[in-house]
C-alpha cells in the first residue's frame, strides 16, 4: 500500500525542500544572464577608472619631470669654500678620489624609496666652480672674446661614452698643486665648436708661476647626452654659447674639460676654485604618480630637513643641496588639482546613473515577480526570510559577473589601485545584489494578494516623501553655489569635494522629482477634452499614459541624470576643442603663416596663393623694435580691406577698415593695443621704425589681439602710410580649409618659417592628464547615453506584457495592427517627450547653474600656450539634442516593434484564462 506523506513538520517528506536558487536560477536564465552582462559591464567601468587615472597620473608626472630636465630635477650637493678654508689637512686631500666616492654611495642610499635614485646616471667628482679663461688664438670665439672652462673631474666617463679618438686621460704621476700639465678629454661636440681635437693644449693662466697646460689626449661621444650625467653641469656635454654684460654684448663659448677622477688634488693649483660636488638622479622609470606627497616631502628633507642632517653629517658640514624638484613637483601637484576635480565630476555623473539603473534593473525584476512574492507572503513567508532568499538569488549571479568585470578590466587597463578597484566592483555587486530584495521588502511589507489600482494621476505625494524632496533641494543648492563660486578644487585636494561634484548629479535629481510632479498637470488638463475626440486610438492612449504605475521617479531620474552626464560630457569635450582652437588662433593668428620672407623674394605670394587649399593671402609688414613715443612696441603695416577681413573671419579682434586707411593727412590713423591706448589716448605720438622711417600715428581703436602681431603692445597701420608701403613683406597670413603644409613650405622655400593652426593645436597639451581627462569624459558621455537607453528599454520591458494583452483584447474588439501600432507609440510618447525635454533642459540648466565655477583652460592648453583667455563651460547645442532626440527615437522604434511583434504572435497566447494582466 502507498503510503502518503502528512505534510506535518517532523516528518520525513516534509523535510524534502527545493533549492530556491537554483530553480529561480533555472526557471528564468534569460533574466539571470542578463544581470550578469548588466553587472559585468558596469564592474568593468568602475574598476577600471582607478587604474586608468593611476597610469596617467604617473605617465603626466614622468613627462614632467621629463621635460623639465636633469638641470631642474637633480639634486646637486656641493660643498662650500668653508670645507677647504676651516679643514686643517693639506686641500689636494680633500679632493682625491676617496673623499670623492666614499660618501657618494651613503648619499645613493640616503633617499630611500621615498625618493628613488638612478644610480647609473647619478654622478660625483671635483669641479672648478668659477670660469677660466683659456687665451689660446686656436679656440673660437665669435666676437674676439675668449672661451672659458670649467676643469670637471667626473668618476665614470669610461663607461657613459664612446671614444671616438685618442685615449681617456690620466692623472699626473704626482697628482698635487705643483704639478705643471694636465690630462683631458672633450666631447665631439665640444671639440668641434671650439675647434680642439686631440694634441691641443689649452692654457688656464695661474696666480703664480706658468700657466696650466692642458692637453687634450681624446675625443668622446656622450652615450645619452640628454641624461643627468651629461646634461646636468652646465657645458659637459656640450659647450654653451653665452652672451657678456655691457652697453655691446658680445657673444663667447664655455665649455669643460674633462680630466681623470685621480687628478682632482691638482685643481687648488688653478684659480677656478675647485669643490667636491654629488648630483642625485631621480629614476623616473620607479615614479609613481600616486607617491607625489611622498616625493614632495623627500625633497623637502634634502633641502631644510631631517635627509639634509644626515647629508651633513656624511659628508661635511659645510654643504649647499640645490634642486627645482620641488617646484616642477609643485607645478605637476597643481596641474592634477584642476583636472581631478573635473575628472571626479564625470566619474560621480556616470557612477550615478549605473547605479540608479542597477536599480531599476531590481525593480522591474521585482516587478515582473509581483504576484508570486506576494503569494509566498500569503503563504505564510516572512519578510526577512524572502529577503534572504532574494539576495542570494542575485548575488550568486552578481558576484561572480562583479568579479569576472574586475578581472576583465586589471587585464585591460592595469593593476594600479588594486583597492581601490576591488572596493569600486564591490560596490557595482553590492548594489545589483540589494536591488531587488530592497525592492521586495518595501512592496511587500504588509501581506496583499490584491493590489490597487497605481495611477499616476490620482497618485498623491507622501509628506515624507515632500520633507526628503525639500532635503535634496537643500543639499543641491549648495553644492551648486559652492561649484559657482569655489570651483571644483577642494583647498588643493586633487579629488575635489565629494559634493561638489555631484552638482551635476543633484540638478539632474531636483528637475526627476520636479516634473514628476508636473507630469500629471497636463494629463489631467486633457483627460476631459479628450473624451470627446473622434476615434478610440486619442483618448485610449492619453487615458493609458496617466494609468502608468505611480513610480515614475527611478526611470525619469536615470534617463535625466544619463542625459545630463552624457551632455555635460560632451559641451566638456566641445568646450576643451574650442579653446584649443583658441590657442592656435592665438599662437598662428590665421589657419597658417609664413615668416621670414626674403628680400626680394617678390613672387612668393603668388606661389602660395597657388598652393592647395589656400583661399587668401594677407600680406604683412612685421617691425618688433619700432618706438612709439620712447616706448618699444611691434608694428605691422597691413592693406586695411584684406586685413580687417581676416580679422572679422577669426572672430577676434575685428574691426572696421575705413577707420585704418591712411587718408593722406599729417596723422596716420593705427589699431593699438590697451595699453598704449591707456598711455597716449587720443593724442598724436611719433613712430619710428628700425628702417629710419617715421611718421605721426593716433590711436583710432583699440583691440587686445591683433592676427599679426598676437596680444603684445602692437600698432596696426595702413601699409601705404610707410615710406615703402609692404615692401620687403615679411610674412603672408593665410586662410584655408585644407592647407598642405609640404606645399606651402615648398611655395614659401627654404628660408622662410612656416607654421599652420593644426599642428599647433596638437602641440598645445602638454600633459598624459589633459588627454586622460579628455577620455574620462568621452567615456562618460557614451557610457551616459547608452545607460539612458538601457533605462529606457527597462521602463518599456516593465509594461511590455500588460501592453501585450491589451492589444490582444482590443484585437479582438476590431483594432486594426496600424491603431494598435499609433496607439503604443502614442502611449509612450508622454513620457519620452518628458524625459526628452526635462533631460535637455536640465543638462542646459545644469551647464549654465556650474559654468563659473568650471575652468576648461587647464585641460585643453598647455601652460605655456598663448593666452586666449579663460575657458569656461558652455552648453554644447549636439550634445544636448541629439541623445534626447535618440530617446524618442528608441521610443518610438521600440513600441511600433513590439507592435509589430504582437501582430505576428497572435492574440491567442496573451488571452489565457485567469490571466492578471
């Protein structure tokens, strides 16, 4: 006989129990994979910034200590005179080879990791400190002034260069004051410039007895001349061409020579003042952006610290430890201090709007369970238990996808900020995990099988509901009167103020909770004139629209909060490519320019007006060192008409050309600069040129940019004021879409200096971090538009099946496929044009509430670009139509498929008995 199971507790059958997870698991694969993409792909983003910001940070750190130079990034120890008057040995003592590199490792060690050295191009030797002349007729000299050299003992020459002639020098037999010649090798360099090659001697006169013979036994090639060993001593490497005080300066060379490390004693023989000297090499290789507090405060030591005391007491008292170091850290800290703000304000805009659609991925996951949960809540389940049940569900799913996306993206990107990366995908798992029970927890608190009906126009706001509202209302206001009038640096902190920037974020919050008060305004207004429409499509879809479920605050506020990342990101990319083109209007002062022109090179003009892509030619008459008054200014001489053309094309500094033309009078009419408007007013003053021209000008109008002459004190005459008029021409400005610079170098020849607006816009960032910043925000302006899609295609999957069997039941009441198309679009086009209208406003609103307190100029322009003014924030017109224009597009494209879809399927399978929907 079979026996049957009681179902009582106790018993054998009623301890039979299914696994939840894995038959949810099973039951809805689609659903779980499709968590596992949506996570995977926001772990990977979030995990992958910290990296990326890592890499450039250290990438922008090494190219500025880069282009900073051994000169500025060495640390140079040298000891005082005070070391050799107050010793009481013999001075050849202290400078022989053991004083030399017996406290030159300690010095390498002395750093640490807090300071990492190169070792290879770090170097330690005797050098004279002041200058001495060598009179020898053979040597060069440019304006009859002798060259001068510094006597530089250097260890390790053998093994930093190439000898290309001769041999390496040697000390003396008896290195000592008395001894009468010397040892030494050049550079190849050196040796051409200066016209020495081996067997030369070079005498060094002397206080007392003959003077010190130098022979030169051997040429060398520095290995890396651009290292710190070579290039950190002024002249070693190569000789550098100076220019003498005085009324008439007067041009000579100084260079080095170098003798063996063992003839360091026989220096206090010269009157060069010889000095023991250690230089530092930083490693750049072992940089890391991410110790730049550390390195600031190692240099910091060395210079006036603890280092500086050890220092001392390793090699004497009586010591100098130069470096600018400190200052080239100093100006890398403030460059990451105004683009980390910026890059914090797309990372929180696109952290936002990924977890607000995690989110809503849980809710229309909770949604779609509704009935079932709410069953298993009739059934006896408790809160807490379905809960527990819910989270594993999702995290089984989120976790392992969470982590897949971190690996994913230390594969792609790096392993810098391990943490930092590890916390950012903990947190994407954390979020999709929690969602849906979170979700289930506050629709199913209190036990219901039957639900109301949510309408979103009868919907009335709760009052806790409007005190959190005013809260976040609060909190907005201040975060955007602290951007506009802070800025988005936080006293320095390269991270910026966590609140500030989540302006954007907070604006975009305030307008979701703003229209979904508004929206049932409207739906009510038409509700009534509505019903008496012809037709069934009208009312049915307007009566459809304001019977949406009541919680329309999470979609509306991610398809606002995407729409308005991605056009703040894309106005920053615009605004940043703007100023850039600034910059290179600025430095150019057309699309290219030719400089230099030939005397009588008269057919040049008409070459380039031939050359491809050139429209105009505006010829220029360039002087740099006329006077106006007794004041140096620049002054171009232009033809009126084709000048104040090119001006008004570039949008700067126009001007009308009748007030420029020289009428013939005694006054010649000129454009000048503020300053010298300030100076002279309205009054006549005498311009001389540095041809023996002259003339009396007055100041006409005022400009603070001129193309020709750039933003210096200019004047802009009629070139047929001058004596010769524009001739010899000495530049052509040239405008053009599609300039060919081989073309124009070839019509201009070989003399002349070409430059074109394109290559210098490419050479007006100087920093990995203005590039990385520039693909933050590219990445969070596409990462914003393609989650605004994605919360739309949630919203429209929510209704998908309620909308499926309405148009199966009216199918059946005679609506064709053509009304049962109008009217899905026609039902979800309210809240597209909403979402599309308050996500453009806001991202406008948003850009014009935040532009004061965003300054562009330091991501776009290097510091040394020219001044083209502050670049600010401004409202991008693409960038803020085309994704709200997309969202309606998806819109519409998705309801007239699924349409069309439920037209194919039939209505047979969406009018099931029992059926909810």
């Amino acid at each position: 006989m079979t026996r049957r199971s009681s179902g009582r507790p106790g018993t054998a059958a009623s301890r039979v129990t299914v696994p939840w997870v894995r038959t949810r698991l099973r039951t809805a694969p689609g659903a779980a994979a499709a968590l596992a993409l949506l996570v995977a792909v926001t772990a990977f983003l979030a995990s992958a910034l910290p990296p990326t910001l890592d890499r450039y940070d250290e990438d922008g750190m090494r190219r500025a200590l880069k282009a900073a130079g051994p000169v500025r990034t060495s640390v140079q120890i040298q000891v005082s005179d005070a070391d050799m008057y107050l010793s009481d040995g013999p001075w050849e003592d202290l400078l022989s080879r053991e004083q030399v590199e017996g406290p030159f490792a300690k010095l390498l060690a002395l750093p640490g990791r807090a300071l990492p050295l190169d070792e290879d191009q770090s170097s330690a030797g005797v050098r004279t400190t002041r200058a001495m002349k060598a009179p020898d007729p053979y040597l060069s000299q440019p304006d009859g002034v002798a060259p001068v050299f510094h006597l530089v003992a250097q260890g390790g020459v053998a093994e930093h260069s190439r000898l290309t002639k001769g041999r390496l020098p040697k000390a003396p037999e008896d290195p000592g004051p008395g001894a009468d010649s010397l040892e030494a090798a050049v550079t190849t360099e050196t040796a051409e410039k200066l016209n020495i090659r081996v067997g030369s001697v070079v005498h060094f006169p002397r206080a007392e007895g003959d003077p010190l013979a130098v022979h030169v036994t051997g040429l060398v090639a520095p290995r890396e001349p651009d290292g710190a060993y070579w290039a950190t001593l002024p002249g070693l490497g190569e000789p550098d061409l100076l220019v003498t005080q005085g009324p008439v300066p007067s041009q000579y060379w100084a260079g080095a020579l170098l003798v063996a490390l063992d003839a360091g004693p026989v220096l206090p023989a010269t009157p060069g003042a010889p000095a023991r000297y250690w230089t530092l090499a930083p490693d750049l290789s072992a940089v890391q952006g991410r110790d730049l507090e550390n390195l600031t405060s190692a240099v910091a030591s060395l210079e006036g610290g603890p280092l500086l005391e050890r220092i001392t007491a390793t090699v004497s008292p009586h010591l100098d430890v130069s470096t600018d170091l400190d200052d080239v850290l100093g100006g890398y800290a403030g460059l990451w201090s105004a683009i980390g703000p910026l890059v914090a304000v797309a990372a929180f805009g696109t952290g936002t709007v990924a977890v607000v659609v995690l989110c809503m991925a849980g809710g229309l996951a909770a949604e779609r369970r509704r009935a079932e949960l709410a069953l298993l809540r009739a059934r006896g389940a408790s809160l807490r238990g379905l809960a527990g049940r819910l989270l594993a569900e999702t995290a089984v799913v989120a976790v392992p996808a969470a982590a897949f996306g971190l690996l994913a993206a230390r594969l792609a990107v790096g392993t810098g900020r391990p943490a930092q990366s590890a916390v950012a995908a903990g947190t994407v798992a954390l979020a999709a995990a929690l969602a849906l029970p979170l979700r289930a927890m506050a629709v199913h608190r209190a036990v219901t099988v039957h639900t109301g009906r949510e309408d979103v126009v009868r919907a009335r706001p709760s009052k806790r509901r409007l005190v959190a509202e005013v809260t976040l209302l609060a909190v907005a206001v201040g975060a955007v009167l602290t951007l506009r009038t802070r800025g988005t640096s936080a006293d320095g902190d390269p991270t910026g103020d966590e609140l500030v920037s989540l302006a954007p974020v907070l604006v975009a919050v305030i307008a979701a909770l703003v229209l979904v008060r508004l929206y049932p305004l409207p739906l009510r207004g038409l509700a009534r004139p509505a019903r008496r429409m012809r037709g069934v499509v009208g009312p049915l879809s307007l009566a459809r629209a304001g019977r949406v479920g009541g919680s329309t605050v999470l979609p509306l506020l991610a398809l606002l909060t995407a729409l308005t990342t991605a056009a703040f990101g894309g106005s920053v990319l615009t605004g940043v490519t703007d100023a850039r083109e600034r910059a290179s209007v600025f430095a150019v002062g057309a699309d290219a320019r030719v400089d230099n022109l030939a005397e009588g090179a008269a057919d040049v003009e008409e070459r380039v007006r031939r050359a491809p892509g050139v429209e105009d030619v505006t010829p220029v008459k360039v002087s740099y060192f006329a006077l106006a008054g007794n004041q140096r200014v620049s002054l171009a001489g232009v033809e009126p008409d084709a000048y104040a053309a090119l001006s008004d094309r570039l949008d700067d500094g126009a001007f009308d050309a009748d007030t420029l033309k020289a009428d013939g009078e005694d006054t010649v009419p000129a454009l000048g600069s503020p300053a010298l408007a300030e100076r002279f007013g309205d009054d006549p003053f005498p311009v001389i040129l540095d041809d023996g021209d002259s003339f009396t000008a007055q100041v006409v109008a005022v400009r603070t940019w001129t193309p020709a002459l750039g933003a210096d004190d200019f004047l802009v005459v009629d070139g047929s004021a001058l004596r010769a008029g524009l001739e010899p021409r000495t530049g052509l400005l040239i405008t053009g879409d599609h300039l060919d610079a081989a073309a124009l170098r070839k019509a201009a020849g070989d003399d002349a200096q070409v430059r074109l607006r394109s290559d210098v816009v490419a050479a007006t960032v100087e920093s990995p971090l203005q590039t990385g910043a520039e693909r933050v925000y590219a990445t969070a302006a596409a990462a914003g538009a393609a989650y605004a899609a994605l919360a739309l295609l949630l919203t429209l999957l929510r209704a998908a099946p309620e909308r499926a069997a309405l148009l199966a039941r009216l199918r059946t009441m005679g609506l064709t496929r053509a009304q049962g198309r109008r009217l899905l679009v026609l039902e979800s086009l309210p809240q597209a044009v909403l979402a599309a209208v308050g996500g453009a406003l806001t991202a406008w609103a948003a850009i014009r509430l935040l532009a004061p307190g965003i300054d562009l100029t330091t991501v776009a322009v290097a510091s040394g670009a020219p001044a083209a003014g502050r670049a600010l924030l401004r409202a991008d017109q693409l960038s803020l139509l085309v994704p709200a224009l997309a969202v309606v597009a998806l819109t519409v494209g998705v309801a007239a498929a699924q349409a069309w879809w439920s037209g194919r399927r039939g209505a047979v399978g969406e009018l099931r008995a029992g059926d909810a929907r």
